[in-house]
C-alpha cells in the first residue's frame, strides 16, 4: 500500500465496508470505503469493528 494510502487512513480510520470477496479459498476480503473517498481491500484479519 502506498504512503499516499496509509497517511490517508491514519487521518481518520474509520470507514465502512461495501464490498466481500473470497481470497484464496479459505479467507474473506474486505472493501473499505473511507470519508476521504478512499476506497481498498483489506484482509477480514485487517479490520476491526468500530462500535
């Protein structure tokens, strides 16, 4: 992930999940879309819940 991204993400954390997919058949990947407009793909083991 670029710099770019990760300076990004660490302005403000908090996104939302739009999207799921499968990644080498045994793990799920998610699509996080921050306030920013930013938009990438995570791990599940890369997110956590913000409550």
């Amino acid at each position: 992930m670029s710099s770019d991204k990760i300076d990004k993400i660490k302005e403000n954390p908090i996104g939302t999940i739009k999207d799921f997919k499968m990644t080498d058949g045994s793990g799920v990947g998610v699509q996080v879309e921050f306030e920013s407009g930013l938009s990438t793909w995570f791990f599940e083991d890369e997110v956590e819940l913000a409550q």
